[in-house]
C-alpha cells in the first residue's frame, strides 16, 4: 500500500506580510487601563498582505484568507522567552489593508517586547482583562466557545489566526522603526478532506477526487471524540521558527506538537450536503488540535481515540454501513499522528472491499475492515501562491534607539556631530529648503526656485557642508544598492549631461515608494555611523565601498569653479573610520538611495 508521510507545516498559501512603521507622535490610551505617563502609546502603522489574493477586506470569494480584525498583544520579554502581557492594542484598517494602532514605546535598549499577532476573533474584550499574565495564562484564557455542531468558517466567520512579529525574537518598541520580514499568521484550526478513488488538485489549489472505479457511493461522515473547543494561541513549547541555511530565524511557524483544551469530547456529523456527488468532502471539516500519539493503534484505548467514521453504501446496495479510518499514514503502517493547527489532512479512499459494519457504534469500537485509504498532509493552499515583496526600507532615527550615533569621524584628526535637518537652509531661517525637491546641480549660492527642482551649495569641506544641511530625522534606507541597466552596482554620479545617481534613485519604486532620492553628505554619514543597527534588520543588505551622496565639492575659487562643480563628495564604507573624500563626477562608485519621511517637529 502506498504510503505518503508529506509533512509540510508552514501556510505556503497563507504568508501575511506584516509592516510595522511606528510614526512620530502619540495617541491617546484607552481609560480602561493605566500606562506610566513616561511610557505612552506611539502610533503605528502595519500592513497584512495575503498571498493568493488582492487585498483583506474581504471582497475576495477565498474565506481562507480573509482578514476582519487584528489585536497586537505586547508581551515584555525577559530575554528571549515571554514575560507578562503589558498591552493590547487594537488595529484600525485605513486603506489598502493598512492599519494604525499603538504600543507602549521602549524606555531603553534593555526595554523589549514580543509582539503577539490574534487575528479574527469572534471576541476581543476580554483580553484587556489579561494585563499581567503570563504567555500560559493568555493562551488557556484565549479559548473558543463550545460548539455541539460542526465548526463554520466562511466569509462571515473567518479563521481565527496567530503569529508572532520578527520571528518570535524580542524586539524593541521604537518611534519610526520597521520590522521587517514576513509575520505569517496561521489558523487555529485543522482541516481535513475526504474523497474516493483518485486525488485531483485543480489549478486554483483546490481539490476534488475522481471515484476511478471504487465501488463506494460516500454518505456520512461522523468524527468522533473531537474536541469541543479550540485555542486561539499555541502552548509556547509547541511551535518554532525555521531558520535558513545561515541559521537565520524566518518568521514561517512549524508546529511540533497539538495544544487541546481539556474537557469532554463530542461527536461531529457531516450528512450528504457535505458530500460532492458521493465522492468528496472538502473544505467542509475543521478541527481542533488533537493529541493521538499514546498508545499502540488498536490497544484498549481504541474506543477512546479520536476516529473518523465514513457511512456509505457498498456496490450499488441499498443498506448504509460504516468503516473506521484513523488519523494514522495509512491501514497497513499503522502509524499514528496528530492533529495539529494550519494542516490539512487529506484521506483517500482506494479499494472498498466489501460492507462495513452495521451501525457507526460498532465500526467505532472495532478494528478497522474492508476499507483501505492513504493519507497526506498538504498545505493549506489559497488559490495561486503570488510572490511577497521583499522589504528593502529600513529606518533610521535620528538620536533614536538604532540611530543613536551621530558623531563623525570624517578625516584624520577630524571629528563632528552630524546636524538634525532644520526646516530652513543654512542660518537663513526664511529660507526653507526640502531635499526632495532638490534635483539640479549646485552652485556656491541657495537658488530656491529654479523650474524643476532647487540646488544649493557647493562644499570645500566638510564642515561647511555640516553648516547647511542636517539627516532627516526620520530617513528611510533602501536595503540594498542600486544597479544600472547593464547590471553594475558601480556608476558615474554624471554621465554627460544627464544626472545618472540623482535619476536612478527619482526613478527607484519600492516597498510602495516612489520618492526615493540620492543622500546629502549629512544622510550618508548618518547611514555611516548607524550602519551596524541597520545591517541587524533582516534583510538589509551590509554597505560596502565608497558611495556617492548629492553633495558637491567646490573645486576652486574662480567664477567658473564657484557656478559649477566637476566632482561630489562620497564616503568609503569599507574605511573603519568612513573618511569622506570627493571624487570627478565621472568616476563609478556605488549608490545607496533614501527617503524621507515627514520631520515631526
């Protein structure tokens, strides 16, 4: 007999995408519960993307996917296990599957959380009431109601889901940080198929079985000693993270082991409108977790393991009778398995040899006979698995938790702190200036209101540039660096005429952002002495080389030199102390482009 054992535990269908962007400013906290005042809520914003479909609000048909809600539970951390639930934040959609909610901010570098994602539960208040638990004791209060009936999940009732942000690792709560990585957020629940003869999966992932022959017309199916309720949230010994082959934690769940909810079982009936054309029942049965692996298969505890009990009738007859198929690999090995969360267990029923038992009672308290059946464990697909983007922005803070350093040394024997941006050029303060609209070269004077975009200074050092312009305070990083059309990662800041660095980076359109640009001299010295805290983000791709900004140098004193620069300044990433030197504009060298947000004053 055929034998599959195909474990796959992550959600391939069910990857959630979970940006989390803390903006500045704080919102106000909820009167139901105290928070120190030096230790208010910031606001922030996430996004839940699912694969397989075009947005969460629901309009798709595909169920398995929706999203209708979404809690952060802030839990402290005590090293990298979990401490006492500290704050429950609830998510606001906005727009395009985005939404804003707020968490407590981290008071220091040793102040860090674990970020609990619930997703889809039919009841929310009662977690407030939960300040103080442990992780234990949220998860055995984090319960679903009692069900006597079969369990409904649809566009109406929507799975509920968990995951962890980061990869389950602690992190800090900061102004303007971006987790990055994938959050999967996976179902509470496990799903099991049933069909006859031969296994079809269609191209939209769903399934449906060919009755190839079987002599089995399927018209029941009971599941017995199932649970009557379910848990939102694993027990945290029960799961972990894969990692790569770099020993890199990803953010993709595998469950280990069931969580189940003590208490008295019931049995599940599924008639035939739960059966296609006597053949199949799929996406129908969703259970909770079941542990089944104490024991031999048909011990004395037979009667007392969960069962499937299918009822149908044998070759054309007129009489229903009834045949037992444990959740075990196949009749033959005998090999028992559990029933855990985010799987999708699918039987197959392959030779019918003959009646089964009289009543679903005795085929359940005998050996299984004249049925034999192959199980998989599948994925739990929704439709087309689509590509995630990858996050390749990354944030940095000016004097914030990951971009606390702002002294520079920028050549032998020379150091300066790098200036905040102020919202005028210069010491002029009635003369704004905005780096993104600065796209011209410069000469040694402001002009403010050139068609196309400002310039600004020339520079013959770098403490005049230091004078002018200052880092955004809260600057975007792109993760990695730009490569031109031919594929080179080291390019000339002019080709000609043509401004190369400044347009490939206005042209640059990613993480959904399109306002990308080329650093100042003050950003990338910025990026400089922060880049250890950026390259900690997953994904972000360490800097290396020497890199153009959009700062020019003043070449000499004439008219001439003084309206026009042939050379800009660049700091070398692969020098300990990222002297900053100027370089002809025609020389290659590598670009690292950014964005800014907002200055919040």
């Amino acid at each position: 007999m055929k034998k599959r054992n195909n474990y796959i535990l992550v959600l391939n269908g069910l990857i959630k995408l979970f940006w989390i962007i803390i903006v500045a400013g704080a919102c106000q906290n909820d009167d139901r519960y105290d928070v120190p005042p030096n230790n208010s809520p910031v606001l922030v914003e996430f996004s839940v993307a699912t694969s397989g479909i075009s947005d969460t609000s629901g309009s798709s048909a595909d169920a398995d996917a929706r999203i209708t809600s979404i809690y952060i539970l802030q839990f402290n951390a005590e090293g990298e296990s979990y401490g006492t639930l500290r704050y429950v934040a609830k998510g606001t959609e906005t727009t395009g599957g985005k939404y804003t909610a707020s968490l407590l901010q981290s008071m220091g570098a040793n102040d860090k959380y674990k970020l609990v994602i619930l997703a889809n539960l039919p009841d929310y208040g009662f977690l407030y009431g939960l300040y103080g638990k442990t992780y234990a004791e949220v998860q055995q209060a984090c319960l679903s109601a009692e069900s006597l009936l079969p369990l409904v999940f649809d566009s109406t009732h929507p799975f509920p889901m968990f995951g962890v942000v980061n990869g389950g690792a602690s992190v800090q709560v900061q102004e303007n940080t971006r987790y990055t990585g994938n959050t999967e957020l996976i179902r509470a629940v496990a799903r099991v198929d049933l069909g006859i003869g031969r296994k079809i999966t269609n191209p939209d992932g769903t399934v449906t079985w060919n009755k190839n022959n079987v002599p089995f017309t399927m018209t029941e199916i009971q599941v017995w000693k199932t649970g009557k309720r379910y848990t939102y949230i694993p027990a945290v010994g029960n799961f972990h993270w894969t990692t790569t082959s770099n020993d890199i934690t990803s953010n993709n769940i595998v469950m280990d082991s069931p969580t189940v909810v003590p208490g008295e079982t019931v049995t599940m009936t599924y008639n035939s409108a739960y059966i296609t054309d006597g053949t199949y029942c799929a996406d129908r049965i969703y259970l909770p977790e079941a542990d089944l692996l104490w024991g031999s298969t048909f011990d004395d505890n037979h009667a007392n393991r969960l069962a499937i009990i299918v009822g149908g009738r044998y070759d054309g007859s007129a009489m229903e009778t009834f045949y037992r198929i444990d959740f075990t690999y196949d009749e033959g090995s005998k090999d028992k398995m559990n029933i855990l969360r985010n799987h999708v267990y699918q039987f197959t029923i392959k030779r019918v040899e003959a009646a089964g038992y009289a009543t679903a009672e005795l085929a359940y308290n005998s050996k299984p006979k004249n049925l034999s059946f192959e199980v998989a464990i599948e994925p739990w697909t929704v439709g087309q698995t689509a590509s995630v983007p990858s996050i390749l922005g990354y944030y940095l803070s000016y004097q914030g938790f990951n971009g606390e350093n702002v002294d520079w040394t920028y050549a032998v024997g020379s150091s300066r702190q790098i200036p905040k941006k102020k919202s005028y050029w210069g010491t002029n303060q009635y003369l704004s200036f905005d780096y993104d609209n600065f796209y011209k070269e410069g000469n040694n004077f402001y002009a403010p209101n050139i068609s196309g975009g400002q310039n600004g200074r020339l520079y013959d050092t770098v403490a005049d540039a230091l004078n002018y312009e200052g880092t955004f305070p809260y600057l975007m990083v792109s993760g990695n660096d730009i490569v031109d059309e031919s594929g080179s990662d080291i390019i000339p800041w002019k080709t000609g005429t043509t401004l190369t660095a400044f347009d490939l980076c206005r042209n640059l359109e990613e993480n959904g952002f399109d306002d990308w640009r080329l650093p100042r001299l003050s950003e990338l010295a910025f990026i400089y002495v922060n880049q250890t805290k950026l390259e900690a983000l997953r994904g972000f791709i360490p800097l290396s080389g020497a890199y153009w900004c959009g700062s020019e140098y003043l070449e000499g004193t004439t008219d001439e030199q003084r309206k026009k620069s042939g050379s800009a300044w660049a700091i070398d990433f692969a020098d300990a102390t990222g002297y900053a030197s100027h370089h002809l504009k025609t020389e290659k060298l590598k670009i690292r482009c950014v964005r800014q947000k907002l200055d919040n004053k």
